[in-house]
C-alpha cells in the first residue's frame, strides 16, 4: 500500500514478518524498552488489548504479530503521533486488529472495558526529574506531564476484568512503587524480570505482569542481560530483537 510521508519522516523495517513503521526525526523515536515489553507479554489469543500511550505504535505492531490478539485497543494523547501510528497500521494491513484513539489514558474507561490485557511503556521520569527535553511534544513521552504512573495502574485497573493481565516496562527504581501502586489498584504483581545492560551491571529496567484481582504470589525471573562481557547482544536479546535496528545504549535512558 502506498502511504505518503510528512517531512521528516521514513519507514523503519522492523524485520518481523514483513513490518514496517513510520517514525519521524521529530518526534519520539522507540527504544529497545518497547520492544523489550512486547516480547514479554504472553500470547494473546482471542483476547482484547489496550495499549496506553502508544506513540508511534510499534508495541501494537509487535504485539498484533507475535501475539496474536482478537483486537488491539491503542490509546495515545498527541494527535500527530496517532496519525503516524494509523498510517503505519493501514501500511501493514491490520486495520482490522489495531484501532488507534486519540485521548488521555485517564479517559480509557469512556472507549473500553472488562478487556483481558492493558500494556503500557510509560513516560519514566517525574516531571522535575532528570535533563527536561525542549521539545513539548518529545518531553511528554519522557516526563509525566500528561499521566503519572499512578495514573497507569490505576486507569489499567479500571479497564482491565477479573484476571486480566496488566504489562509494564518503567525503571528499576520504581519498582516498589510499581508494586504499591498495584497493590493499591486490586491487581497483584504476579511477574517481574529484571533486565541488566550487562553482566556485572545493576538492572536498570524491569519488566513486570499484574493480574487483577490476582492472587499474591510472585515469581521474580533471573536478569536478562541485553549485552554481554564483549559488548555483543545475548542470545534471549537477539531473538528478542530480531534484527529491530536499535542502538544499545539507547536502553532505558529515555
């Protein structure tokens, strides 16, 4: 299909089965945390998922493929990265499994609910935190200016129905907080797997699945390494990529 590209934009492949993604200079380009996040989620068959904050939409490509969902439910506030995200979807042919809305995550009651999965990769800083980007529309992906993480637990709840699976890549600092805020929320932390630069060093990312209304037990995976001692991807970091052009150091320093 022949989709036409605003200045500054071009089309990524992200060499999995055939997708393509529309990503612009001047917006927020992914990093490997989202594809990190889409490879964690288990296998979606015949079930609804809400993506919050979906930027330009390569979680809801990866998830529509590899996955394998009744429907894709992808929430995202800024009006310019939905349009790049519809383009890439009818570029790929799934506008019959991705549907993109243009509204705040903390409105996602009003578009969906009793889903069976919510998955998000948040903005990671608090606002005041960390190197602010000039840029307003690239400083509300990495800031929360628009949504906070207790307003991503508590809007996943909201929509998910008893049993649904909550997704969330954020900071390994954050990790109590993610699981207060869970806890808070009626959905239990059911996995977190931590996710190390290399060996030898602290994660600096984990990757957690809630259940709502879950019962409390946990299991806490041994680290992923995305590299090792050489500076090489590791073999779970490579079938995890899949030859997705990535920059290593661009892990979590968004």
């Amino acid at each position: 299909m022949q989709i036409d590209l605003k200045p500054n934009e071009k089309i990524e492949d992200l060499q999995c089965d055939g997708l393509q993604l529309i990503q612009s200079s001047s917006e927020y380009r992914f990093t490997t945390d989202a594809v990190l996040l889409a490879n964690f989620c288990r296998d979606m068959r015949g079930k609804t998922c809400v993506e919050f904050g979906a930027g330009s939409g390569v979680i809801s490509l990866l998830v529509a493929k590899k996955k394998h969902p009744k429907a894709i439910v992808a929430l995202e506030i800024q009006s310019q990265l939905c349009d790049m995200m519809n383009r890439s979807v009818l570029l790929n042919d799934l506008q019959n499994v991705i549907s993109v809305y243009n509204c705040d995550l903390k409105d996602a009651r009003s578009i969906v609910k009793d889903v069976d999965v919510v998955v998000c990769n948040p903005p990671y800083r608090r606002v005041g935190s960390g190197e602010r980007q000039l840029s307003e529309n690239i400083a509300i992906c990495r800031h929360e200016i628009k949504a906070t993480l207790c307003d991503v637990v508590q809007s996943a709840s909201s929509v998910l129905n008893n049993r649904g699976n909550f997704y969330l890549v954020h900071q390994a600092d954050r990790i109590c907080e993610i699981i207060t805020l869970c806890r808070d929320n009626n959905v239990a932390v059911k996995e977190i797997l931590p996710v190390c630069p290399a060996p030898g060093k602290q994660p600096n990312l984990v990757l957690v699945r809630g259940v709502k209304a879950g019962e409390q037990d946990c299991k806490l995976h041994a680290p992923m390494y995305i590299c090792d001692e050489q500076g090489n991807y590791t073999p779970q970091a490579k079938a995890w990529y899949e030859g997705i052009p990535l920059k290593k150091a661009s892990l979590a320093l968004d």
